[in-house]
C-alpha cells in the first residue's frame, strides 16, 4: 500500500443538474520510487480553456466538460494506483518474493510439461481469460477454468504439473474459498489480491503456503468515484499479471519476440512480423551493438552486466569480446567484483564465433549447428556466438540456442 497521504479528487455526477460550474479536478501527486532522484512528473492536467480541445468547446457547453474532466479523473486515479503499485514491487520485500516465487511456480518445469489453471469469477474471471490469451500468445501454456463449473467435472482440466492461479480482489471470494480443499495441495497455487501480507488474506489462512501476488490499490473505488464499481482495482491486475507472463516468458524462451510471432500470426499484430528465412533475416545487427570500453583488463562483471542493461539489444561488445543477453544472464551476485579475465564464460573471443553466410537458410543452418554439438572435434553449445557475414564482413550475430529455439 502507498504510505503517503494521497490527494483525491471530487466525485462527477454525470448529467446531474449542478449549481456551479465545475472546475476539472486536480492530477493526484506522483509517489516517488527509491530510484527517483528528482520528484517524478505527474500526468499533466488535460486544460479545458486552451488548445484544440478546449477551443472546441462553447462557454456554455458544461456538460462536454464535465464528461472529459470526469475522464481526466478517471485516468488520474488509475495512473496514480499504478505508481504506487510500482513502489511497492520496489520497495516491499514480502511482496518482490511473492512475485520471484510465483514465477519459479510457473517455470518449475522449464515449460517441458503443466500449465497456469486461471479461476476468478465475475469482473476477476474476465481478467483471468484476458490473462490466459496473454500467457499463451507469450509461449506459457495456460487455461481458464470458473470455479462453480470446477466442481460439477471441470475439475480434471487441472493436472499434476500445473500451477493453480485464483484471482480474487478481497482474498475471500466464496467460490474460491469452496473450491480450495478440492485442489490438490501438492500444486503450487498463487492468489493475485489485493493484499501485501499472506495473514490478512482469507484463502491463504485456509492454506497455508500459498503464494500471494500482490495488486492492491491506494484508495478504495467508492473514495475515488463514488461507486465501488472493480475500475482502478481490475487495472492493478492485469499489470500485474501482464508482468508475471512477461517475466516467465523471458525465462522461458531464448527469444519472447519471435515467440510470440509464431503464436500471434494473423491480423495487425501478425503483419508486423516477418517470417526470417534466412541467417540474415534473425541476426542481430552488429552495428546495434553497445560498444563497451577499448580495454577489458580493468572491466568487472558489474560493468558487463550493466551494459547489457543499457543496451538496446541485449548484447555488449567489448573490443573482439562479444557477450550476448544469455551469457549475461548467467551472472550472479558472487560474479559482480569479478575481473573479466576471471569469468571466461562471459565473453567469446572473436576467434571463438561461428561464421555463416548471411544468405544460407536457417533450416540448412540448424543442421550444422546440430551437427557440430555432436561433433567432438567441434565444439558447439547453446551459447555459442553465430556471426552472419556478407561479403567477409560481419554483419550481425546470434546465439546458436537462439537459432534452435526458433527452428524447434
């Protein structure tokens, strides 16, 4: 929860007849993160008086205002819900474990085998079937499943390697609380609410152990718009949801991107991508690198880690040493003061790359990549650095595990 006071703004009666004009109400305050070294920019008032928009209007038109001031207040109190909840992941401890083991649930088994079972009812269940289209678009099987149908058959949908995710906003929907002892104890289950602590949710009280997924919002519904109607709450969880596919994705696949291409190829979305048929096509182009410093005797892997960070690709180049987003992955918090010199796994020399010719197809190019892992005499692993060249010139990389993902 946000702990600093939060500034509200007045509740809009829409088509209610009113005695004074209404003044469009204030932006609430931006919470400040830990990062934050400057005091964050609020979302800047929508002015009714000036500009297009407030052009548009007729002095007397107030009710066109008030439809767009209660739309400004709307958009303010979801937007302000939304900073506090990035605070809290920031700053909470209970709540940043809840979520790291809430994906280690998901990903237990490397994608290899189970699913996420989504359940909620009402406003939550719509939000588990729009979660359910958004996990399987990113590569991380999952169901819906409503509770009440649970207990008449649907029960079987779940299965011994899945993962049981109830959404619910108060921890204590009747539904969930009567389908709980009918899920199996040994699956992992994960209840998104709205609360940050596992004692004042009622499902965990019932079973101990459950992971809890924190979407809580900075005021209730009824302060922020009269009405308790889910608006800012059912926003907090999908965020947070979106964010637990996103990451699991990540773990998931060497490459969420092309992913999500395979499973999302019709409509707008779909056109957007084009299918690679060549090494030139999936490379990452060498010029879009991030270039490090020249030398590499005085680099640690704190440097290399924080470079990959702030690079746009993933990759870091550091004169002939190249280390890609997967290599970079593998640093732990032991790593961090570590000399280059003395983590040999992080960077491959130039002299280590495999060359392929940009114009050589990728299913010829998975063969040898394939064949080389079972060649002795030419050692070759998933994190193996591809340079496609052209014309004897390097001009993009990839990871050999990259090229089998997209392949396989």
């Amino acid at each position: 929860m946000v702990d600093h006071p939060v500034q509200t703004s007045a509740v809009f009666l829409l088509g209610a007849a009113q005695r004074t004009p209404l003044i469009p109400p204030p932006s609430p305050p931006s919470p400040l993160t830990p990062s934050a070294t400057e005091p964050a920019t609020p979302i800047e008032e929508l002015c009714l008086d000036d500009g297009p928009l407030g052009g548009s209007f007729h002095e007397d038109d107030t009710q066109a205002r008030q439809r767009v001031a209660g739309a400004v207040h709307v958009l303010n109190t979801e937007a302000t819900a939304l900073r506090g909840l990035t605070n809290l992941y920031e700053t909470d401890a209970i709540v940043g474990a809840g979520f790291n083991a809430a994906v280690d649930a998901i990903t237990r088994h490397h994608g290899q085998k189970g699913k996420v079972v989504i359940i909620g009812v009402g406003k939550s269940g719509h939000i588990g079937k729009k979660l359910v289209a958004s996990f399987n678009s990113l590569g991380v099987h999952a169901t819906y499943l409503h509770p009440t149908e649970a207990l008449h058959g649907d029960l079987g949908k779940i299965g011994k390697h899945d993962t049981v995710l109830f959404i619910t906003f108060s921890g204590k929907t009747p539904e969930l609380l009567l389908l709980l002892p009918h899920i199996d104890p040994a699956l992992p289950t994960i209840v998104l609410t709205s609360h940050t602590r596992p004692e004042t949710c009622e499902l965990i009280k019932q079973r101990p152990g459950m992971i809890l997924l924190s979407a809580p919002i900075h005021e209730s519904e009824t302060v922020s718009f009269g009405v308790s109607a889910p608006t800012t709450s059912t926003t907090m969880a999908i965020a947070v949801g979106d964010a637990l596919a996103l990451v699991a994705s990540q773990e998931l696949h060497l490459n969420v991107s092309s992913t999500f291409s395979r499973n999302h190829p019709g409509g707008a979305i779909g056109a957007t991508f084009r299918k690679p048929q060549t090494m030139r096509d999936l490379a990452t182009p060498i010029c879009d690198i991030t270039v490090s410093s020249p030398t590499s005797q005085d680099l640690r892997g704190a440097d290399i880690l924080k470079a990959g960070y702030d690079s746009s690709t993933g990759w870091v180049r550091v004169g002939n040493l190249l280390a890609s987003p997967n290599r970079i992955r593998q640093l732990t918090s032991t790593n961090m003061n570590n000399l280059l010199c003395d983590l040999p796994w992080l960077c491959a020399r130039r002299s280590e790359w495999i060359t392929i010719s940009g114009d050589t197809r990728l299913s010829q190019a998975v063969d040898w990549i394939r064949d080389m892992q079972s060649s002795p005499e030419e050692p070759c692993d998933e994190h193996s650095i591809l340079a496609v060249v052209e014309k004897d010139d390097i001009i993009g990389v990839l990871e050999a595990g990259q090229l089998l993902s997209w392949q396989d």
